[in-house]
C-alpha cells in the first residue's frame, strides 16, 4: 500500500479519450483532498476489554462530540446539519 500524505493534490489530464475515442480531454483538472484516515494510538483504550452496555458507553464517550457529515449527489460533503439545495 502507497501511504499518500495528507492534503491537496491536482491531477491535469490531457489527450485522455473516452471507449469511442470521439472526446478527448484538454486540460482537464481535478483537485482531491486527503485526509489522514489513520486511527491514533490509544483510541480505543477506553474501550479495551468491556463488553455489554459498559462497551457501548465507553464507544459513545469516544465518539460524542465527532463532526457528521453526509455526501451531497455531486460528490461533495456538507455538514449533516445543512440541506443539500434541491432537495
């Protein structure tokens, strides 16, 4: 696996055709952002030997407080709070 730091990165592509080879790309851009999706050490210590409900309160300790966010048609994410125009 290729570790990717975290960020933006640009991708141009040029001269790409589509199956028919009728549409080619001329400077076409696309920008991604990278997040670091790795689980720090110690996370879940809390949690570490608990079962039941005791397991379930310490997962929700974790959590609570995290920001939800919901993927709009387009791709692109908003907080869940915020409604997707059109919608």
């Amino acid at each position: 696996m290729r570790s990717i730091p975290a960020g933006d990165r640009t991708l141009t592509v040029n001269g790409v055709g589509d199956l028919a080879a009728t549409h080619f790309t001329s400077n076409a851009t696309f920008t991604f952002h990278f997040v670091d999706v790795s689980i720090p050490a110690g996370y879940y210590d809390a949690a570490t030997g608990l079962r039941g409900s005791a397991l379930l309160i310490a997962l929700h300790n974790i959590i609570k407080g995290h920001t939800r966010h919901r993927l709009q048609r387009d791709g692109g994410v908003l907080p869940a709070h915020r409604q997707a125009s059109g919608r």
